[in-house]
C-alpha cells in the first residue's frame, strides 16, 4: 500500500472510504511485488497499479464490490490462462493473490500516521493479516521507527499479545529494511490460529558505520550479511580502499569525526570504532554517544577501554552517556581471527538490538524467540 502513500494519506484526512486491494503473494514471474496496491474510493475514483494493465479491470470491479457490500475482505487469485491471456489472465505467466478490504478512515486513525510518516521520509511500517481468522483479516497495525505500536478500532482482537507478538515482527522487518510476510498466532496465549501477516515497510537499510580500515573490519562482510548497508571510513587513503573492502558499500577517506557530522542516523544506526587510537577515538565517540543511534561499540583492551573512559570523562562526556558505550566491543566468543572477532561483534549488535541476553540457549529457559515488546 505504500506504493500509493500520498493518495491514501489524502483520503484519510479527508475521511473518504476506500478499498484496498494488495497484493499478498506472488508466483512465478509477476510484474509487480508484494504489498503493491491498488485503491479506489466511493466516487469511483483509482490510484496504482498491481499488474502493469492485465488484471486492473477485475481488481477494480472487486473493489468497487467490496465497498458496496461492507462486507469482510475477499481474496482472488489472478493467472495466466490460455483463453483469457489479454483480459483477465496475466500474460507474464505468472500468478497474483490479491486481498481487497474496506477502508474507513475513521476506524484506522493509525494508518493515516503511518501514511503521514511515509509521506515525510521517515520509517514506518504497517502489518496487514492477509490469512487468518475472518474477524482478523485485513486488521492492521502501525510500528514506528522505535517499536511504538498503534492500531485501529475495528479488529478488537489484534490486542494484548496477538498485537505484541505482530508488532514485535513488524518492528524486526523495518530495522531490516525488507517488506515481507510473517507469521504469528497459532496458540492459546495469542490466538489459536495461526496468521499470516505482510508487513509493509518503508525505510532504507539499517547502516553500519565501521571506523578504522584495519584487518578487523572484516566486520564489513558480516555487517553486509546481515543485510546493513556498510560504510567503512579512515583518515588514512593507503589503508580505506575498495580491494581492501569489497563487501562495504561505500569507503570513505576522512576524518572519523567529521564524517559522523555530516551522515544522517537514526535508531537503527550502529556504530563500530575500531582504531583504538585516541586522536581519532575520542573525538568521534564524544559525537557519537550524543547521537540518537542504536549502538556504540569501541575496539581495545581493557586498560585501553580506561584511559578511553578517563579521556572521554574530561571532554565532557557524561556518565550517562558514557553508559551507552559497548566497550571493549563484542561478546566474549573467544575471538582470535578477524573474521571470529567481527561475528563477536555482529553477535553483540544484534543481541543489543533484540534485548537478547547473549548467553547460552542451553543455560535458559522458556520460549527461544522471546520477541522484544514494541512500545505502547
């Protein structure tokens, strides 16, 4: 649905009904991918487009439907057919599952935030029931960039820890970057059933900041995996070179600090200092840990990690902000390699993202994926 952000957030101040229909799966070759949608609204009125042209007629009849009747959400299935290729089949050969639902406004105050938020750049994502339930189907909830969750008044159910556990799901995929399905439900603490949920996110990649092009910051790669965009940056141009970092996104050659002034972050930003040198350590983790990011690691031993502290203290920097500092970096895996010392790291930066506890499943017990509760 954020294909059409600006319409739709259009027709929710405005309080105009609509109907939605989005494209919840997909298979084979398609023109479009999931989450894309089209809506019309009660004078007729359409914007976007799920299929290039081929099937826009029958979702635009079903919509037109949907409204009329009130009713709940319908589901079709859209392929390709030998006899009706140029009019309802889609000529690609592939196949699209499309669920069409009612919008009122009144009753989804949070997807005109959600809406408002998309239409002003910023990260939001909206988590849409596509299987499940009849009284579920089609209910939605808004996550922010923090984990705040927000949801409407016409699926009471999507409450307590069915709404949790959907929003702890959302929340994942927008640090990701990614718009997918999730599943949730399937037992008596959240709800009986198992859901299948698309969650539509509008953000960029998370972005990894890996200062000091030394060997350690094999850390690139991982970052890379993990699906971060990855700039690693150094004052010193013979060290900060693309053969050096080929899995990096970008290499800057700069100053630490001075190119953290100029680079946008954000609650998904995390932040690895591995020079272990004071000219450029202390400088950028005193601008560092006043930055709204979601982590600060620093590199260096323990008595490096104390005159850092000591350094730090009389810049300024106070004990509160100080506590936000992952120092010495990573978790203890007993690292010796580049390549095990950036798993420690990455390790710990998801730990610390998750509120995981970063000890042993072995040593713990209850549910393994305990999902991180998003804020009310």
């Amino acid at each position: 649905m954020l294909n059409i952000a600006d319409t739709l957030h259009r027709w929710c101040r405005e309080a105009r009904p609509f109907a939605l229909a989005t494209v919840v799966d997909v298979t084979g070759s398609a023109p479009l991918p999931v989450g894309t949608s089209v809506a019309v609204d009660e004078d007729g009125n359409a914007v976007g487009s799920i299929s290039g042209g081929c099937v826009e007629g029958a979702v635009y009849e079903l919509c037109r439907q949907v409204l009329h009747d009130r009713g709940v959400p319908q589901r079709a299935r859209f392929g390709y057919s030998d006899d009706d290729a140029f009019a309802v089949g889609l000529t690609c050969g592939g196949e699209l599952d499309v669920l069409v639902q009612r919008v009122d406004p009144a009753t989804h105050p949070h997807l005109a935030t959600a809406l408002a938020e998309v239409v002003e750049g910023r990260p939001a994502a909206v988590a849409q029931v596509v299987e499940g339930p009849e009284d579920l189907l089609g209910g939605t909830l808004y996550v922010d960039a923090a984990g705040g969750v927000r949801h409407g008044t016409q699926h009471g159910p999507l409450t307590g820890a069915l709404r949790r556990e959907i929003g702890a799901r959302a929340w994942a995929l927008l640090r990701a970057g990614r718009t997918a399905r999730a599943e949730a439900g399937g037992d008596a603490g959240t709800c009986p059933e198992r859901l299948s949920v698309l969650v539509h996110v509008h953000a960029s990649r998370p972005h990894l900041l890996v200062f000091g092009a030394i060997d350690f910051a094999a850390l690139s790669r991982t970052g890379a995996f993990l699906g971060y965009r990855v700039t690693v940056c150094d004052a010193r141009p013979v060290f900060a070179t693309p053969a050096r970092f080929p899995h990096a996104d970008e290499i800057v050659v700069d100053w630490p600090h001075r190119y953290l002034e100029r680079t946008e972050v954000d609650a998904r930003t995390a932040i690895c200092v591995l020079t272990h040198d004071a000219k450029f350590d202390i400088p950028l983790l005193r601008l560092a840990l006043d930055l709204p990011v979601g982590y600060v690691g620093a590199m260096g031993s323990r008595r490096t990690h104390d005159e850092r502290l000591r350094l730090l203290t009389g810049a300024g920097v106070t004990e509160e902000r100080l506590a936000r500092l992952r120092s010495p970096i990573g978790l203890d895996l007993g690292a010796r390699t580049p390549e095990e010392t950036a798993i420690s790291i990455a390790a710990e930066i998801v730990a610390h993202t998750n509120q995981g506890t970063g000890l042993p499943l072995s040593r713990l017990s209850g549910p393994i994926h305990r999902d991180r509760a998003p804020a009310h």
